[in-house]
C-alpha cells in the first residue's frame, strides 16, 4: 500500500492512493494564490493559474519522482516481509 500525503484540505490527510495531476496541480494554484495574496489582496484564481504555469513544470517532476519514490519503498517492504515470511515458515 502506498501512502501520499496531501496539502489540499487538511494538513498530512492520509490517502491510499495516489492523488491524480488535476488535483495536485489546483493545489499548487491554490497555493500560488496564497503568496499572490500576501502582496495583492485582489489576486483571482485566474491571475494564481497564469503565475502557477510557470512553476508547475518544475514541481510536476518533484511529485513525480516523490510517487515513484513512494512506489520503490513500498515494493521494497513488500519484497523484504515476504522474505522474512519465507524465512519464518
């Protein structure tokens, strides 16, 4: 079981599987819109997309590469529980 953990509506809520780009890209807009408006009180969800694009490529490849990385670790603990368990028996 993989495990990913997600800023969207609450802090670390846990899922099972993994969040799909559409989502983790609103995310980042939405947190995009957050830095927006510490400087102007008036920034839209549109004006967050705009400047959103233009970090996305980059953060896009950290959340890649952070499922895969969630992907090897859970292989390999089940590729190590299922030795012990041959081990065991």
């Amino acid at each position: 079981m993989v495990v990913f953990k997600t800023n969207f509506n609450t802090k670390n809520k846990i899922m099972t599987t993994a969040p799909s780009m559409r989502k983790l890209w609103f995310e980042h807009v939405a947190k995009t819109r957050r830095k927006l408006q510490r400087t102007n009180k008036e920034a839209t969800h549109r004006d967050a997309m705009k400047e959103a694009s233009v970090s996305w490529p980059k953060e896009k490849v950290k959340v890649q590469n952070k499922i895969k990385r969630e992907q090897r670790r859970a292989e390999k603990e089940a590729k190590t529980t299922a030795v012990e368990a041959s081990r065991n028996s």
